[in-house]
C-alpha cells in the first residue's frame, strides 16, 4: 500500500510540474523548494519592433539573467489601443515602440508609469527621456536628406526649409504625411520656427512635389534613382538599407540645418506600463537595455544610433559622417503632433 502511495504521488507531482504548477514536495532533492523554471519570473513586452531586432537580445538577457521574456509584436496603434482596452487586465509588463509621437500617445493616454532609475538618468541624456520618466528611448534615427549624386551637388543643399524654395521646384520627393516619421519632423519644425513659417515651409514642400508622396522611405529613394525626384528625405536606416543591397546606387546622405538647430532626431523606446505584474524585473530589463553591450546590439541590428551618448555607433553608420543633431527634447515633437497633423493637412500635404 505504502509503495502504491509513493508511485500515485510520484504520478501526480509528475503531472503538475509538467502543466507548470508547482507544490511542496513534488520539488527535485524532496525539501519542497521549486525548481528554477518553477522560479524565473516572466516579463511580457508589448513590442512593435520587429521580433528579429529585439529576439536576440531578449534571448541573451533570459541567458545572462533566467527571466524568460514573453513578447507580442504589432504595430504601434494597435497595441497603444489594445492596452487602453485590456486596463489593469493587461498582461503587458512593458511597451516598446517607435517614435516619440507612439510613446507621447501612449502617455497622454495614461498607458505608462513613472520608472525611477539611476541608471536609466547615466545611461540616456534627458533629452532623449519622458520629463516624467514614463518612457526612455532606446535607440536613435536620424531623419535626413538622401539625394541623387548624379543630379545635385552638396552645395545645393542647405535646410529642410530651403526645399520648399523655387530651385526645387518638380525636384522633390516625399513620403506621406500619415507616416508618424514627418509628423515628428514638422512638429519638431513648430518647435523651432513656429507654425506660421513651418506652414509656409510644407506648402513650398508640396508646391515642388515631383509626383504623388510615397508609402515608403524605400520606395522614395527608389523614385530618385529612378529620376522622378532628386532630393527626398528618410530616416537614415533605410538608406542604410538600400545600400547594403545596392552598393553602388548613386545616392548619397546629406545633413541639413548644420549652421542651426541641426538634423532631426527620433527615438524607438521603451517603458513600463501602468498596471505591470513585474514592474521591477521590467524596469531591470529596461536598465539592461540602456547598457553598453545592449546599446551596441540594438543600434547595430537596424543600423541606428544608440541612445546611451557612451557607446560609439557601428563602423558602417559612422561612415556616414558625424553630424550636429537637433538638441531639442524629443517629447515636443510629440506634444505637437497634433498640431502637425492639423497644419499639413491645411497645406495639402497628403
């Protein structure tokens, strides 16, 4: 009877373990303490990075730590709206997204918590975090002019302002203005020049506008090797992009504003949402990410910049050349998002 019990126990122990319950006495060495799995905390991050830039950073830092790491990819919107949604039901430990406007959105609904961090204030200049620290960002993009090199010579570009000017009149290509990417640019522009001149500006914009704006930054630059346009402007990524496939493509970087405020920036970040179940492991993960070696990863796979001012950005983004970057805070360019939407659509920017 005694050897049925043990074998009936053994059996049962051996069920519950395996549906990842766990009870005292059914731990390995018989003195009721869990196993590691039974142990390692899970963090959910809701993410609309694409699984292939953070995985492998996720995977190192379940490694180095035991914290597994659970993640759901989707656009921004998306998630912002499935948060708001799911309330204090939400399994989401943390938000990751990109550009500021997403994590301004995110904040003004009341998606993100304040996360209170040395670490977080060393590794990342305060311009590139939340005021309130509900976000902190994670990499840089710099948003800049790619132009042909068969058609324009460097001396013919100035500043995003000077595009709007007759000289580039059928010349110029853009993406839409949907894109939250131009909506941080002309909000960053009413930050700096007011909406008067910003708005004079996008109307120069469009009034020299080759053909219709493009879905894509790829297929804008496609367009000025095409010979459709001889300037556009794109997050410095997806030249990078370009190049790698077609090296010998005759476009080349430019960086505007550098007598002035400098090339707008942008950010992809994080933070931690407002009713986390692991509000510390995901503030941990958060710090890790603002490391060094995370830095240099996360910057490297998308060919960004990172946003820790300490680590030096990969060698193929350093030759692009240094540049002098908009030292405004980036979250004005999403507490003005609204108003940039507003003001291109009165200019006819579509």
């Amino acid at each position: 009877m005694k050897k049925n019990l043990l074998l009936f126990k053994k059996l049962i122990c051996g069920a519950l373990i395996a549906g990842t319950a766990f009870i005292t006495g059914c731990g390995m060495g018989g003195d009721g303490s869990a196993t590691q799995a039974d142990q390692a905390t899970t963090i959910t991050v809701y993410s609309s990075r694409k699984e292939h830039l953070l995985k492998p950073l996720f995977d190192q830092y379940t490694a180095e730590t035991g914290v597994q790491i659970r993640y759901i990819t989707d656009k921004a919107g998306a998630l912002i709206q499935r948060l708001r949604a799911e309330g204090a039901t939400t399994p989401a430990d943390m938000l990751i997204t990109v550009d500021v406007g997403n994590l301004w959105q995110a904040t003004e609904l009341g998606l993100l918590q304040p996360t209170e961090s040395t670490t977080l204030d060393a590794n990342i200049p305060a311009e590139l975090r939340e005021s309130e620290n509900r976000w902190v960002g994670l990499s840089v993009r710099a948003r800049t002019m790619v132009y042909s090199t068969d058609r324009v010579t460097e001396g013919e570009l100035t500043t995003y302002e000077a595009l709007a000017a007759d000289t580039w009149s059928d010349r110029l290509c853009l993406r839409t203005s949907k894109k939250v990417y131009n909506q941080s640019l002309v909000a960053s522009m009413i930050d700096t020049l007011g909406a008067e001149q910003t708005e004079t500006v996008v109307r120069g914009w469009v009034d020299n506008l080759a053909t219709a704006p493009f879905s894509n930054d790829t297929k804008a630059m496609e367009a000025v090797m095409a010979g459709q346009c001889d300037v556009t402007i794109v997050n410095t990524y997806y030249f990078g992009r370009l190049k790698k496939k077609q090296p010998d493509a005759a476009l080349a970087l430019f960086w505007p504003n550098q007598a002035d405020r400098g090339v707008h920036i942008n950010v992809s970040g994080g933070g931690i949402t407002k009713h986390a179940k692991q509000p510390e492991a995901a503030r941990k993960l958060l710090e890790w990410l603002s490391s060094p070696e995370a830095q240099r990863k996360l910057a490297e796979n998308n060919q960004e910049y990172p946003a820790n001012g300490g680590v030096k950005p990969s060698a193929e983004v350093a030759s692009w050349g240094e540049f002098k970057a908009d030292a405004m805070h980036v979250e004005a360019a999403g507490r003005l998002q609204a108003e940039a939407v507003k003001l291109m659509d009165r200019a006819g920017y579509l």
